[in-house]
C-alpha cells in the first residue's frame, strides 16, 4: 500500500463548492459547446455515429440527358440552333417555311451565326458578302493584324485602315476533331486549323477539301485558300480549303 504525505496529493473540489457570485468559472471547468458538424472526419463516418446531429446535405444536380437519361457533363456547352433563327413578324423563333432552295439551305444552316460589330468588325463581314478578305492594318508600323481590333497589337497605334487581302495562306497547324456540340455534332469528324495568311497574322478556321480520317495526308505548310459559305442574308461565314 502506497501513502501520499499530507499536501502532495490532488486537492478535491468540495461537494458544496460553488463559483463566488460575480466571478466567471474556471477554464478548466467549463465545458466546449457540442459541435453539430464532424471534425477531421467524412460525412460517412458521421453518418455512422447514432445520436449526431447534422445539417442536410446539399442536393445532387446533375444534367440528364433528355433522350438517353444519361449524365451529361457538358450540356452548358451546347449551343441552341433556336437562339439564331431571325424572329419573326410576332417576335417568335419559329422558323417560316422556306419558299425558295435559297431560303431552304439557309433556314437549314444551323450553327453558330457571329453577331458583325459596327465599331469593330463591320468592314469584314461586307468584305465577306462580297467574297473578299478584309483585314485591318496599321498606317504607322505597315502590319496586318487579325482578329480586328482599333488598336494596332504591335506598335498601339489608333491608326488603323482596312485592305483587301489575297485570301491565300499556308497551314500553321491543324486538328482532327472528333467531337462537338450544337450544329457541328452532325459534322465529326472534321479538321481545324490556324492559317497563316499571306499578309501576315494567323486566322483559326475550319479546313475544307481535306480528310479527317487520313491527318498524316495533311500537310504543315499546304496552300490553302480562303472561301466564304452564307449563314444569313448579312452573314458569310469565312472557311479555308487546300488547294
């Protein structure tokens, strides 16, 4: 049996020990306020332990696909052919029927149509209607630069007139793409490409008069020319093809 002298031992709190009126109790007395949330641990393991308190947990979301019912993870990517169909005379999308095969193909071309900006673009897509290749260039520094913009990309100057280009150029590099969205799903596989033009600058297209299923057949460097496809009365769409 072991004795502990008189003093050296833990001091015990008397049953009728109360904190004085006025002062806050100890630190160590006090007690932590129960967490509802786990800590350092999954909401699996909280799951687990009966009698836990939790807050709900945030409802999936995901983006079934109407047709299959499977999870589509890029439906915030598809493009609605409905959002550029021209509104009609009672301000709906619904499209008119076609009366001639001009109004055909184009009530049928049903891929993303560019909005021409009248500050910056304008000069180009009248350029396009008429089969041309616009292009702004710097009256200070003599270079063409693409995509259009007010401001000359290499010296920064305001400076800016509008050539007719060659609408020739070579190819930079290219890529089979095997999938897409909206209009172009219909389209897979087809190649894209960054051109170089002939003025200078470089121009990203969709290639034309090529294979997608023969790439080695294509060829970094190959002339390609520019042609232009009516999406709308205002709106020609550019495109390159080897040549």
């Amino acid at each position: 049996m072991r004795t502990v002298p008189a003093g050296a031992g833990r001091r015990l709190r008397s049953p009728g020990r109360r904190t004085p009126l006025g002062q806050a109790a100890p630190l160590r007395g006090r007690r932590r306020a129960h967490v509802d949330r786990p800590r350092g641990r999954s909401v699996e393991c909280a799951r687990s332990r009966p009698g836990r308190v939790r807050a709900p947990l945030a409802p999936a979301r995901p983006n079934l696909s109407a047709d299959t019912g499977r999870l589509d993870r890029s439906a915030h990517l598809i493009v609605d052919p409905g959002e550029h169909i021209p509104l009609g005379p009672n301000g709906s999308r619904t499209p008119h029927v076609a009366s001639s095969e001009k109004e055909r193909s184009l009530a049928d071309y049903n891929k993303p149509i560019p909005q021409p900006d009248p500050t910056h673009t304008q000069q180009f897509w009248d350029g396009a209607k008429e089969g041309k290749l616009m292009l702004p260039r710097c009256t200070v520094c003599n270079r063409v630069h693409f995509y259009p913009r007010i401001m000359c990309p290499h010296c920064h100057s305001m400076s800016i007139e509008w050539i007719e280009a060659s609408g020739e150029g070579y190819i930079h590099t290219f890529a089979v793409q095997h999938r897409a969205f909206g209009g172009w799903a219909d389209e897979v596989p087809f190649v894209t490409a960054f051109i170089d033009l002939k003025e200078g600058d470089r121009m990203f297209t969709v290639l034309r008069g090529v294979d997608p299923s023969k790439p080695e057949e294509i060829k970094i460097g190959a002339k390609v020319k520019i042609e232009f496809e009516q999406a709308t009365d205002d709106v020609h769409v550019p495109y390159w093809r080897v040549v």
